[in-house]
C-alpha cells in the first residue's frame, strides 16, 4: 500500500508518488466528487514549440498511453453527481469517444497565444477537455459560457519550464467553479507538476493528487505547498 503524504489539512490534500493505476486502488468508490485530469497524449515527436524556441516534446511517458485502464478504475471511484474532465489532442480524442461512458460535451480549449509550428502543418491551437457526466452532475452555468475556452497556455514556473505539458492555473480554476462546490474532493491521477493541486488548494477544494515521476512530484508539492488559500472563502 503507498502511503499518502498530507501537506495540508484545511483543505485537505494528500499526494501520493506512485502508479495511479495501483493507488487508485486505495481510494473508496463513490468517493470523489470531480475528477480534473491531464493524462499523457501520445502526442511526442509532434513538432510542438514553447518558449523561447522549439523543442519536440519526445518524453517515454508520453507514449504508447491507453486511456482504458485508468477510465475503468476511476469510473468506480466518481460519486453520483461527479463528473470527470481530462484533457487530450487528436491523438487520443477517438479512444476516449469510443470508451463506452456517456460524454457529456467535449469542450475545446482555444489558445489566446500558440507558438508558430515548426514542421509543415498548420499551427496547433486547440486541445481538447472530454467530460464525462453522471446523473445530477455539478454544473454552475456562467462561469464558462460556451465549449470552445480561450486561454493562455501555462510554460513557466517561477520563470522556469517546470513540466512539457504545464497547464494553466487560472483554466483550471475555472473548471473547477464550473464543476465543483467547495470542499468537494478532486482527484488528479496525472497529477504532473501540480497545477490542479494549486488551484484547489486556492479554491479551498480536497484534493488527492498521484504521480509516478519523483522529480514533477517534488515540483508539484513546493507549489502547492507555496499556493495559498482564499482567506475569504466561506467567510460569510
């Protein structure tokens, strides 16, 4: 059994360094209100840019990812009136359609700045947040007005390239006052270098974060830990 690590307790956040697909194990079904997740695209060697400068994204974990085994485990662990949100590209869109679990909407996140691509091809400006929806779903309706969400991309980190696939905090947080109440329990299996973490520990959500490499897993616990909650929430 791996044990978590507790580095908050109002809101409550455990980390766990590990497997998602073995720590998932651990958690109780029917006990996680939303899960916000950014699983692996399959999408390396893919000419992707950011920063100052190019650099194909061609990490081991970002290959060869099946979306099945991590969808099984985590639909058992979803309450009623949960909901899941993971984001992927083109590469992997057709598996999660085809999974077999209601989508309620795949929503389409839309760069407000996207780095020219370097090979032959039109530059990327869209990724893709698949939602699954159980009855009696949380949704708080304008906050996002539409699917197609305009936001920066996330590349840095206290001025540095913290993780290849970084997302924004602000989207993030914007997903979470969507689909999520205050202290809800969140769950991220892909939990990379904590983006999700931080906004829920800002947002004052529970959060239980997974990661399998150590070096994001300390990248994700100093944000976190540095993140600080809203003093105003709940405070009426």
């Amino acid at each position: 059994m791996t044990t978590p690590e507790l580095i908050n307790e109002n809101p409550k956040i455990e980390l766990y360094l590990g497997d998602c697909l073995e720590v998932m194990k651990q958690i109780p079904d029917k006990s996680i209100d939303l899960v916000l997740t950014d699983p692996p695209y399959n999408a390396s060697n893919s000419n992707i840019g950011f920063k100052d400068g190019y650099k194909t994204i061609n990490e081991e974990w970002d290959k060869g990812f099946d979306p099945y085994p991590f969808l099984n485990i985590v639909f058992n662990k979803i309450r009623d009136g949960g909901g899941i949100l993971t984001f992927c590209s083109y590469h992997l869109l057709g598996k999660y359609l085809e999974y077999g679990k209601k989508v309620q909407q795949v929503l389409h996140w839309e760069y407000i700045t996207a780095m020219p691509a370097i090979a032959k091809v039109y530059t990327p400006v869209v990724e893709y947040i698949v939602w699954y929806s159980t009855p009696n779903y949380t949704f708080h309706k304008g906050i996002i007005l539409t699917n197609c969400i305009r936001n920066k991309k996330g590349y840095l980190v206290d001025g540095k390239i913290e993780h290849p696939s970084l997302k924004p905090s602000d989207l993030m947080k914007k997903l979470l006052l969507v689909h999520s109440n205050d202290n809800d329990l969140i769950l991220d299996p892909f939990m990379g270098s904590g983006t999700t973490g931080v906004a829920c520990k800002e947002l004052g959500r529970n959060f239980i974060g997974i990661e399998i490499e150590p070096k994001y897993y300390e990248i994700a616990k100093r944000r976190i830990n540095n993140a600080q909650t809203d003093m105003f929430l709940n405070s009426s």
